[in-house]
C-alpha cells in the first residue's frame, strides 16, 4: 500500500493518485508538472505554499479513501 506522509515527493502522489491533482491546485499549487514538483516534498510544498501540512496531508487521505 502507498503510504501519502510529510516526505512523500508530489510526484510520486500524482502518479499513485492522480485524482489528487485538484486538491494541489485548489492550495495554489498550479506547476504540478514543473521539475520542482518531481523532487520536491508535500511538506516542503506546503511550506512554501504558506499551507499547514498536517491539514492537507488530511484531505489527501480523506480523498484517497474516498475513492477506494
């Protein structure tokens, strides 16, 4: 099973759950194909973003469970 955490590179999110792209870009997040996004992480992400991760680390798995 593919565990989302703090250290997990967006990419890998995307490409393990692509359905996931909207709640990114819902957060300011529009360069999801952009070479930051394949080696930064959702925690560094979100920092930089100004998004608390914990939060948003939250709606990733409540919209992974979702469409399981």
């Amino acid at each position: 099973m593919f565990e989302i955490t703090k250290d997990t590179v967006i990419a890998d999110i995307l490409d393990f759950a692509p359905e996931t792209a909207p709640l990114f870009v819902s957060i300011g997040m529009h360069c999801l194909g952009c070479a930051m996004s394949s080696g930064e992480t959702l925690g560094e992400a979100c920092e930089v973003h100004g998004v608390d991760a914990d939060e948003f680390l939250e709606a990733l798995n409540a919209r992974l469970s979702v469409n399981k």
